[in-house]
C-alpha cells in the first residue's frame, strides 16, 4: 500500500514538473517576439511588411499582457513565420516580376 | 599543335560569345518605355476587342455593355458633383496670403491634368499633382492637406474636370534619373506582395473584366485617367493615394505612406503607358 502510494506521488510529481516544463514563461515569449519583431523590421527594410504579421505581434503582446504566455508565444512564432515570407517574397521577386511584364 | 588550335578555336569561341551576349543582355535589361506603350495598349486591345481605345478610361463600365448603360445613367446625376463643386470653390479661394492655387501652376492650374506626374529634374524625382498641390499650400503658409482625404480628392477633381478630354501627355526627359524613376513604377507594378500574393498586375493585367467578389475589376490601360473617383464602396471620394494603399492592404501588405517615392514612380509609369487616352476625371466606380 506505501509503496503504491509513492508511486502515485511520484507520478504525479513528474507529471506536475512536465506541465511545468511545457506552460511557456515570460522570458521565452520575450525570446519568441524579439525573433519576430527582428524579422518584421528586416521585411520593413525590404518595403514589404504584411498586415498578418502585424496582427500577429499584437496578439502576442496582448495574450503576454493578460498573462497567457503559451498563447503569446505561439502568436509570436506565427508572426515570425509571416515576416520570413515576406522576406522571401520581396527576395524572390527581384527578379521574379519581370515574368508578368506586357512584352 | 593540335591542342594550340583547339585553345585558340576556344578563345575565339568565347569572344565571340561575349560579343554577341553582352549587348543582348544590355538590351534586354534597359527600359524601353515607348516599346512598353505599345506592348501594354496592344495587349488591352486584343484582349478586348470590342472596346474602343479611348473607351478604357472607364474602367469596368468599359468592360459590358450593361455596366456600360449603368455608367451612362450614373453620368445623369454623377456622385462626384458635390466634391467637384468643392473643389472650384477651394481653388478659387485665395490663401491667408492674398495668392492662390492659380499662382503656383502653369496655366493658373486650369487644363493642366494630363501632364501629371512629371518628372523634375532639379529634385531628380517625380512630382505628382496631388504632391504638387500640397507644395503649392506649404509654400503659402498653409498646412498641407492629408493625401487620402476629401479635400485632396475635391481639388484634383477640379483640375482634373478642367482638363477633360485631353490626352495624357507624361514625358520621359533624356535622363537616367527620369528613366529609373519610371523603371521602378514598372517594377513595382509587377511585383507580388501582400499575403495574398498579388501585383497590381494580377488583378489589373491578368484579370481585367473577371469579378473579384462582387466589383468588376478594371484593365491598368486608363485606369488613371479617371482620377479621382467617387467609388460607392467607400460611400465618398478618393484620390490616387487613397487607391494605391487601399490596394496594398486589400491584398495584406503594409501600405507606404502616401506619395513615397514607390507611389510616385508607379504612377508616373501608369500614367506614361496611358498616354494618349483622354482625361475623364473625376470619375465614379462601384
């Protein structure tokens, strides 16, 4: 019967730890956001920021101010991933727009 | 001896390639504006036929003959009055300073729309008329009007009004700056962006006359000639800026500010392969 006990206790210790280990912190959503802010500005650079992007940094900084950082941080990976296609877009259209010219 | 001949065969090879290559690719590369005119009116006109060239100015009322009929009614009692009464009114009436309007452009501003944008060479870039009159207000005193709003719309419809009928006449001056500017409205023209994915091209070269949801959308051959347009989606008017950043952010893309030199230049290559077409601004859209 103890040692069912510890068991139960043990299991839900790790349990408990691995929850811990998954919910996102506020220190991983301030990873996640600079990574996509940083890619935004580089597609400002290039004169080509979506509005998606933009949608998604503020939902990530609202989901961080109402303390949800799980959500924050997926927001924040979303807008990455945005702002990394308008990067290739801009980038590949350098030369990709001369195949719609009127010739 | 044999290997000699073989080196100097290939010498002559690749001589001869760089001759001939290196033209070619100078030739395929510089902007050819006049050829670009006449490639974008050819293709406008074969693909529709039955529209008479000078016909296109009327964006998506030129596209049927019932949108055609519904133009012709709308022309009865024109929803762009009120903005072109304003806009008489606005370019009559003299700044705090005793001057006007009339004092900044040739021809007192009248009959003078279809040589906008022009390309200033001091500046090294193109001037836009909406740019142009809100330098005119700067220079007397008077702050500058916001580009996307009524008042900017009203005053280009007056100049515009005055300048019916007249062909657009944008020049190209023999200057690189002034064929840059024009290759980077081409370029930008073409250009994907947004989510979407989409050129003002797909919309305006590859799918003229099909709807997008519930508009028609108009051909790019004309499409500034009615400029600027009271369009019944935005229940008011708008100017150029309004059309080119309302575009951008339809499709997802941040739009630029007004009249940043992307704009300027796309509308100065617009403008330039619609030359000849007559001005039939202010206009009335959908």
């Amino acid at each position: 019967m103890r040692t069912a006990a510890y068991l139960v206790t043990s299991m839900l210790l790790i349990a408990g730890a691995a929850s811990a280990l998954a919910a996102g912190s506020e220190a991983d959503f301030k990873a996640a956001y600079a990574a996509a802010e940083a890619a935004n500005k580089e597609a400002g650079s290039l004169r080509n920021q979506w509005t998606v992007t933009a949608s998604a940094l503020a939902a990530a900084k609202k989901a961080a101010d109402a303390g949800d950082f799980d959500k924050a941080i997926a927001s924040s990976k979303e807008a990455e991933a945005l702002a990394k296609a308008s990067i290739f877009q801009a980038t590949s259209e350098k030369e990709a727009w001369k195949a719609l010219e009127i010739r | 001896m044999r290997s000699v001949i073989h080196f100097a065969s290939a010498a002559l090879a690749l001589a001869a390639l760089a001759f001939t290559a290196v033209p070619f690719a100078v030739a395929a590369d510089k902007p050819d504006p006049v050829a670009d005119a006449k490639a974008f009116k050819n293709f406008f006109t074969q693909k529709f036929p039955k529209v008479k060239l000078e016909d296109f100015v009327n964006g998506p009322y030129s596209m049927n003959e019932d949108m055609h009929r519904q133009w012709e009614e709308k022309e009865q009692f024109p929803p762009y009055e009120f903005s072109l009464d304003m806009g008489k009114e606005m370019f009559a009436k003299p700044f705090k300073n005793g001057k006007s309007y009339a004092d900044c452009f040739p021809n007192k501003g009248i009959g003078i729309r279809q040589n906008y944008p022009y390309f200033d060479a001091g500046e090294g870039k193109v001037v836009t008329l909406e740019l142009a009159l809100n330098r005119c207000r700067e220079a007397n005193g008077e702050p500058a009007f916001s580009y996307v709003k009524d008042e900017m719309a009203a005053l280009t419809a007056y100049m515009a009004f005055t300048s019916r009928g007249k062909p657009f006449d944008i020049k190209i001056p023999d200057d690189p700056r002034a064929l840059e500017a024009y290759q980077n409205g081409k370029r930008y023209f073409y250009t994907r962006r947004g989510q979407l994915n989409f050129s003002c091209a797909t919309c305006h070269v590859q799918t003229p006359g099909e709807r997008i949801r519930a508009e028609v959308l108009a051909p790019a051959l004309g499409i500034l000639n009615a400029m600027p347009i009271y369009r019944s989606e935005w229940s008011g008017m708008g100017t150029i800026s309004r059309r080119f950043t309302t575009c951008n952010s339809q499709i997802r893309g941040v739009p630029l500010n007004p009249q940043d030199d992307e704009y300027r230049d796309l509308e100065y290559y617009l403008s330039y392969v619609s030359n000849g077409l007559p001005i039939s601004g202010p206009g009335a859209r959908p």
